[in-house]
C-alpha cells in the first residue's frame, strides 16, 4: 500500500511506540488516526521552528518534504498530545463512576470462599493519569530540547539571494570566513586594508597624501625643512658656505 510522507511517519509510530497494538483490524484503525492527528498538528509545527510547511496535490504530499529533525518534532508534538488525552480520559472515566448509581462489585465472600473480581480501582485509575502526565511532560521536554537545537544548528536557509549569501575572502583559495560580502568589514590579520580608510600598510613604503612624511632613499627634500640635497647647488642661508664660481670672497 502506498502512504504518503504523514502516512510512512503514523506508520513508524504505530510500529515503535504503540507495538501494544497488534490485531490487524485494530492498527489500521489506529493508523488512520495517527495520520489525521500527524496532519492536524502540522501547522504546530510551523509556528516551533519558523517554516512554512503545507499540504500540495490530492495526495496529501507535504511541500517541502520533512527531514528527519522536522518529522522528530513533529512525532514528539503528537505524542504530547497523545498522553495529555489519555490522562484526561482516566479522570473522567474515574469521575463517570463516581455519579453512577450502580457501582461494579469487586469482591464476593461466602464462608470460607471468595471471589475478587478484577476491577480497574479508582486507585488505579489515578495512578495511570499520573503516569501519562509524566510521559506527557516528558515528550514537552523533548519538544524544547529539540527545538531549541534546530533553531540554533539545523535551520539552514532553503534559498539564499542577494547579499545574503557569505562568499569567500580569497577567491584564489576559496575558504570562506564567514564575512558577509558588501559589509566592509575587514577580518583581523587579513593584511586587507579597507578602500577608502586611509590607512597605510605597514612595510608596503606608500606614504599618504599630505601627511609631510617622506619616503627614505627617495631624493625628496620637503619644504621648509632646512635641507638641501647633495648635489643640488643651493646653499642655506646662514650657513657661511660660499658657493664655488659664485664670485664672492671672504
């Protein structure tokens, strides 16, 4: 028989957490109703882990398909609900014998015999609704838990466009680090020197426009400095150097 992905995930469910269930009459049933609690509990599920699952075609198909984290939550959610009804259906069954008029015997003696009749006790009752709370409570905890880490971890983007995406810093070698591409961020230690930032790397011997400094070795003379270049023929004012062929004579 062909199922569908809700119809596989109610099948694995029936098989591993409700085995109890064996006549096949009894699990076909049962498995018609894990279907449609699976379905129903669909949009749960969007609003836990911020998608946007839905049903497309006539056979149910769930688009995009679940991966195996999604189709967790999911069957977690389900058994929640599962538990809290069974816990409430315990109590109100204990409630239904408590208003009838004709309650169920449990025991019969005459002389020295006794019969005891095997009787779901009021006892009994009780301790199985607080048995599904706890399970219930735990399949809540599971919820968080796995929620939590699929939000955190597991929520890869389905599509990326625009500037959205992290490309590479080199791309020579290809490794991308994480920086997004157009922020203008410049990772520590890249040796990459922002556009536009006027800063100057160390040891690359440019030197910035306007900021008086002159490059060593490079026959610059800056104004004002009182220096004069070998070999350029001029002599400092003040200096008491006469310059050779000049005609004057001390």
């Amino acid at each position: 028989m062909y199922y569908n992905q809700i119809g596989r995930i109610a099948s694995d469910v029936l098989e591993y957490d409700f085995d109890f269930i064996t006549g096949g009459a009894e699990k076909s049933g049962e498995l018609l109703t894990i279907s449609g609690g699976l379905s129903g509990r669909l949009g749960q599920l969007n609003v836990l882990i911020n998608q946007s699952f839905y049903f497309s075609g006539s056979g149910g198909a769930i688009t995009p398909p679940l991966q195996e984290e999604e189709k967790g939550i999911l069957v977690q959610i389900y058994l929640k609900d599962y538990y809290f009804k069974e816990a409430r259906r315990m109590l109100r069954s204990l409630q239904a014998e408590a208003l009838t008029t004709d309650p169920q015997w449990t025991e019969l003696r005459e002389g020295d015999t006794t019969i005891k009749r095997g009787v779901f006790s009021a006892k009994d009752k009780v301790t199985a609704s607080k048995y599904y709370q706890g399970l219930a409570e735990e399949a809540d905890r599971k919820i968080t838990e796995l929620v939590y880490a699929y939000n955190m971890y597991g929520a890869a983007p389905r599509q990326v466009a625009g500037d959205d995406g992290y490309g590479p810093l080199c791309p020579s070698d290809g490794v991308s680090i994480g920086v997004p591409s157009g922020s203008g961020i410049v990772p520590s230690g890249s040796g990459i020197v922002p556009s536009g930032s006027g800063i100057v790397p160390s040891g690359s011997g440019i030197v910035p426009s306007g900021s008086g400094i002159v490059p060593s070795g490079s026959g610059i003379v800056p104004s004002g400095s009182g220096i004069v270049s070998s070999g350029s023929g001029i002599v400092p004012s003040g200096s008491g150097i006469v310059p050779s062929g000049s005609g004057y004579y001390y």
